[in-house]
C-alpha cells in the first residue's frame, strides 16, 4: 500500500499485467497522436487550396466601387 500512496506500481502486480497496462497507455496515446496528425494534414491541406479572398477580410472589388 505504501507504493501505491507515492505513486509507484505495487511490487506484488504480475510482470505481465504491468507491461500490458503500459502497452495500453502507450496504444492509446499513439491513437490519440496519429489522429491529430491525420487532422493537422487535412486542415493543411484545406488551407493551401483555400483561395487568399477566402482567408482575408479585404472587400470585394465590386462593393468598394459601390461604395465611392
């Protein structure tokens, strides 16, 4: 009990029930990583084809001649 108050793994645990737990933590924030990589390359992708008057805020042509 006392390595589980500090924080560390209790010496009785099985080895084998100790490197699956880790394997698990290390599966799970793999996913996590290759999914927002995955995410992080389309939203790249989408950003490059974007035309420059989807992203900026400057006016049209047409409702600045309107406008003078």
């Amino acid at each position: 009990m006392q390595d589980l108050a500090a924080g560390g793994i209790p010496k009785d645990l099985p080895t084998n029930l100790v490197t699956t737990v880790k394997t698990m933590f290390v599966e799970s924030f793999q996913h996590i990583y290759m999914y927002s990589f995955v995410s992080m390359i389309i939203v790249f992708i989408l950003c490059w084809f974007l035309k420059k008057e989807v992203l900026s805020s400057k006016p049209k042509e047409d409702q600045v001649e309107a406008g003078a």
